[in-house]
C-alpha cells in the first residue's frame, strides 16, 4: 500500500473533520445572521458541502484515494441516510397522533 502525503491519514480523523465541516455548513445555512443570510443566497449550502471537503483534499490535508473511508460510506452511510430521509418525509405527511388524555 503506498504511503499518502496528506497531513491527515488517519480515516477516524478524516470522518469527524468531514463531519464537522457539514455540520458548520449547515448551522450556519440555518443562522438568523442577516450576513449569512445573504451568503446563502448567492452560494448554496450543498455546493459548499462538495467545494469544502474537495479542496481539503486539494491541498493536501486529506487523501481521498487512499482512504478507506469511501467503502464505509457508500455501504453503510447512505442507506442509513437515505432511510432516515424517506421516515422524516413519511412521517412528516402522516396524519397526526391521538394525544393520550389523562
């Protein structure tokens, strides 16, 4: 296997930097911030979810061909992803629960 570069190897790290990143996209797509606010209508929230973590990998902070991390993905990560989002829509359009009354 051939030694990467990348100032961070370690997958684990890798992972929890992404997620962080995505996370920080999107608390700041939902701000009140009037400054943010207009950021966010010119620049979209997905486009920097791609744009962000490409040039981390641009510049040599990750390597995305020698991580390990796409397989992961790929396998458990977005059916989960893709399972959450089908309950929220679902439950989002069903009808309303009976309240329990005391």
């Amino acid at each position: 296997m051939p030694t990467s570069t990348a100032l961070i190897t370690n997958d684990a790290v890798v992972l929890g930097l992404l997620a962080s990143v995505l996370g920080l996209v999107f608390y700041t797509n939902s701000h009140k911030n009037p400054r943010l606010r207009k950021f966010y209508t010119y620049v979209p929230a997905l486009l920097l979810c791609y744009f962000i973590p490409s040039l981390f990998n641009t510049f040599g902070i990750i390597d995305g061909e020698h991580s390990a991390l796409y397989p992961i993905a790929s396998r458990y990560l977005l059916p989960m992803s893709l399972g959450s989002v089908y309950l929220c829509r679902t439950a989002a359009t069903a009808p309303p629960v009976a309240q329990c009354k005391e």
